[in-house]
C-alpha cells in the first residue's frame, strides 16, 4: 500500500521558476516543429514531380528551413528544456544565478536563431543545415549559428554549476543519474561544438565578410563533421535518459543497474566525438588510415547502444513477470501499450533497431561507397532522428508539459496520442522505407525533381519519389496532431497535478561505483582519443591544403 509519504515524494514538483525557464525553450520546439514540419511536406511534394513551389519560393530555401529548423533548433531547445527540468528535479531548485544563466543562453540562442532563419527566409542562405563551403550565406547567417553555440554554452554552465554544488554537498555520494546523464551529454556538447565554433568564427564569417578572399573546403567540412556526428548522440542520449530513468516508473518497475546505465553514457562520451571521418569516406585529402581508425571507433559506439537495449528489454521483462506474464513473451503482453508516455517511446526504440544497422552501413567503408550520396542516407537520419528521439520527446512531453503547467492529460488527450504514435509511425515507414529503396536505386539526395535529360534510371525513382510524397503528407498530420495534444497541455487540460516520474534503482543493483563519476579519468581518456584520431590529419590537411574555393550563390 503507498503511504502518503511515498506519495508526497512521488509528486515533487520543479520549482516554477526553474518550470517557466524549461516551458520557454519547449515552446520554441514546437514553433520550430511547425514551421520545418511544413517545409518538409512542401519537400516531398516537389521531389514527387506533381507540385510547384509558388512566389518564387526556391526549393534548397525550404529543405535549408526544414533542415536547421528540425535538425538543429527543435531538438536543441527540446533538450535544454527537458534538461532543465530534469536537474531541477533530481538535484533540486537551480540557484538564481544558475537560474539567470539559463535565461541569458535562451535568449542567445532565441536571437541567433531568429537571426539565420531571416536569412534563410530571405533566401540568403539556401546552404541547408549542413552549411558546406564553398556554397555562401549571408554573414548573418553564419553569426545567428555562433550565437545558438555561444547561448548554448552558457545555459548549459548554470545546470553543470548545478551538478558541482550537489557533488560538494554530497560528498563520496553518486549523484541523481538523470543529473548525471545531463552533464555526460553537456560535456559531449560543449567538446564537439568547439569544432563548428572554430569553423564558424574563424573560416566562414571572414570568408563572408569579405575579410579572406578563400576557404579551405577539406578543413571546414572536417571541422564541422567533428560536431556533426556527436551532434546525433546529443540528440540520442535525452532520449536514452527517458528510457533509462523514466520508463521504468511508468511501467511501475525500477531501474535495472544504474552502474550500468552510468557507464553506456560514458562510452558514449569517448566513442561518439573523435568518428566524424567516417562522414567523409569519399572526400579525398584524409588518409585512407586515419579514415579506418574512425570507422573502428565509429563501431565502438555499438557496445553502450546494445547494453541500453539489454537493460531496457531486462527492465520489461522482470516488470511483466512481476504482473504475471507467463511464457517466453507473456511478460510482454503486460506492458501498459494504452499508455502513450509509454508507447511512443518504445516504437522510437524499436525504430532504432533498423536505424542502428543502417547506421553501420553507412559507417563501412564499401557500402558506403555505395549509398553515400544517395536518399538512402536521408532515410537513415530520418529513422534515427525524427522517429527514434522524437518519438521519445513526444512521449516525454505528456508528462513534462503538464507537470509543468500544472495541467493533467486527460484520457482523451492520451488515446490522441496513440493514434498520433501510430500515425507517425505509419507515414515515416512509408517515406524513409521509400528512401531507403531508392537510395540503393541511386537516386541522390539533396536534389530537387529532376528527369535528367529524360534518363531512364532516373524514371525509375519517381514512383518512390510519389511515396515520399504520401509519407511526407501523413507525417504532417502527425505533426498537426501531436501540436494539437501540446496545446491543450499548455492552455486547455483541466488543472491538477502531473507526476515527474523518475524511476528507482533495483534493489538487486550492483553498488555504482565512483569511478564512474571520476571526471578526470574519463576527460582524459576522451581527449586522448581525440587528438590521436584528429591530430596528425588536420596537420596534414592544413600542410596539404589546396588554394581554397571562392564563395558560391547557386540560387
């Protein structure tokens, strides 16, 4: 029987302040979910043959939008404020200065971003979100992204302020795990994005103000790659946080081993950063052995990724058990699939099941010879990305929202949200199964409809291009849905109370050992690994260097 203590402690509540500071990045999200949601359904329409875009709108304008927008601004913000919360939640009201931090990085990041999106929207920075030279946006463009790093960097120094004060409070203690996962993922952040920082400020900006005359095409791309790859882990590891901590509690279990999920953030730490090669398998300029030690670390990222699936399936099996599952799969029949914090969550597991194999393919040197400039690659991120993560964050947002609003989920708000689950699901196997198909057909990605001179092969893609187009418009109804159920959690669901579920550690869990928390030894070993991957290449790329590319306006 639950005491009315054990109540009381299941229903600690996020400060308000610390609540109003998380809402306003979770708003921005959403705004960012609409806008780049509509861009990629004009996307799939125009890559179908049978639409147009009207007023002169060009097409890598809206794949640029869709793109930064969905790729860079909603899951940044979304992990910001769940982050927020989270450290207010574990590790208790953040300090007003702590506080203050947050709020100046929101409104850096909020400026940086309103500034490129002008840009974009006034098509002076059609470079999609990848930005590559020698391809050149406006310099505003360029400092509206230094301001989303720089605003980033400061939010994320009040929540590890945070960290460091509990650890000094609670000395030779494990701090909250979720409070821990949250400094893993800030360190791998504030690590990789020094990389597109360095580019950003000292390549591009003075290339686009005119300041230098070229740029140094192999060093920016390798640059930028340096962050783009652990850039997927920063928006994977919050959603790994959902599934470790919190999941659990939903289900009415604990957390299988929390030495165990400590130490798949940790190796995902070091294995994530020094791989970003292995996205530049075809460029020329990098040694073919420099390229192979990435590759091998790249691989190394799939140890913490099948020991995240082993303690999740663990959990859901000694939790089913416990309801009276019998058999080989009777545990699983006893899981709560009516609810949707529960159920958008594992489809974004399951998904990353065929994400993860592609992943690898696109990781090995051959085959991805084959698909590397093809759809295929786009149909990976968006399994990955858009149905993994954020299939996560919506089923986190059930919860988040109206624990923070004050406002409860209603039943029918819920089963919206199975359906919106179901919806999502059905449209992106369409679209990225399409992508997927044609992209070993080879038809390339970034690119525009296109005939190519009446080519016979190229006809052949159009009726998976036509699939793309049908996924693409059923996704934005689960974009529409999924706004829908936001806004009542915002503004309509009735007031009440909402559980911040945080999971329990199994009694039957090993003692977390400290070491786990030793931030030297794992610093270390992470920027090891990271001047040995990267050193002697950026040399040789700098003493090799070509004489740099001029810019280029293509639209």
């Amino acid at each position: 029987m639950t005491t009315i203590a054990e109540k009381t402690k299941d229903l600690i509540q996020v400060d308000k302040r610390d609540g109003k500071l998380a809402l306003a990045h979770v708003y921005v999200a959403f705004i960012a979910l609409a806008i780049g949601g509509l861009c990629g359904l004009l996307q799939t329409l125009v890559r179908s043959g049978t639409f147009t875009l009207p007023w002169g709108i060009g097409y890598y304008q809206i794949l640029t939008i869709h793109g930064v927008l969905l790729g860079l601004i909603l899951t940044t913000y979304f992990i910001f404020g769940f982050q927020i919360a989270v450290v207010s939640r574990t590790s208790g009201t953040l300090t007003d200065k702590q506080r203050l931090l947050g709020w100046i990085g929101f409104w850096t990041m909020t400026i940086g971003t309103t500034a490129s999106s002008i840009m974009i929207l006034l098509n002076e920075a059609s470079v999609l979100y990848t930005f590559y030279a020698p391809l050149q946006a406006h310099w505003i463009f360029y400092v509206g992204l230094a301001l989303v790093i720089v605003g980033s960097w400061i939010g994320g120094l009040g929540l590890i302020l945070k960290y460091v004060e509990w650890r000094k409070a609670n000395p030779g203690q494990p701090s909250p795990l979720l409070t821990f996962m949250v400094v893993v993922n800030l360190a791998m952040w504030i690590i990789c994005s020094l990389g597109v920082a360095v580019e950003v400020l000292f390549q591009l900006i003075p290339w686009s103000l005119g300041w230098v005359d070229k740029v140094d095409v192999l060093l920016s791309r390798t640059l930028f790659w340096y962050f783009g790859h652990p850039l997927v882990y920063f928006w994977l590891l919050p959603a790994y946080m959902v599934w470790y901590a919190v999941i659990p509690k939903i289900i009415g279990g604990k957390i299988f081993s929390d030495s165990l999920a400590r130490l798949s953030f940790m190796l995902f730490l070091l294995f994530s950063i020094p791989v970003g090669f292995h996205h530049q398998l075809t460029e020329p300029g990098i040694s073919s052995f420099w390229k192979f030690l990435q590759v091998v670390l790249t691989l190394m990222v799939v140890i913490p990724s099948l020991l995240t699936a082993f303690s999740m399936f663990a959990t859901f099996e000694i939790r089913g058990r416990a309801l009276g599952g019998k058999g080989v799969l009777g545990w699983f029949k006893k899981l709560p699939w009516g609810d949707a914090r529960f159920f958008a969550p594992f489809v974004g597991m399951v998904a990353f099941i065929p994400a993860g194999a592609g992943g690898i393919i696109n990781a090995s040197h051959q085959m991805n010879q084959l698909i590397h400039n093809t759809i295929w690659v786009t149909g990976h991120f968006h399994l990955t990305v858009a149905t993994t993560v954020l299939l996560t964050f919506f089923g986190a947002a059930y919860w988040l929202i109206p624990h923070l609003t004050g406002r409860v989920m209603t039943k029918q708000m819920n089963r919206l949200a199975i359906i919106q689950t179901i919806v999502w699901t059905f449209g992106m196997s369409i679209m990225s199964g399409a992508m997927h198909i044609v992209g070993l057909f080879g038809a390339p990605r970034r690119s525009d409809f296109s005939t190519y001179g009446g080519s016979a092969q190229a006809a052949e893609w159009i009726p998976y291009q036509i699939a793309q187009a049908v996924g693409g418009t059923i996704l934005f109804i689960g974009i529409i849905l999924i706004l829908y159920i936001v806004a009542n959690l915002i503004w309509f669901a009735p007031k009440g109370e909402t559980e911040f579920p945080v999971a329990e550690v199994s009694e039957h869990a090993e003692k977390t050992p400290m070491a786990l928390e030793n931030w030297k030894i794992w610093l270390t070993i992470c920027i090891a690994l990271i001047l040995f991957a990267y050193t002697v290449p950026v040399i040789e790329i700098i003493q090799n260097a070509p004489p740099g590319s001029i810019g280029y306006k293509l639209w």
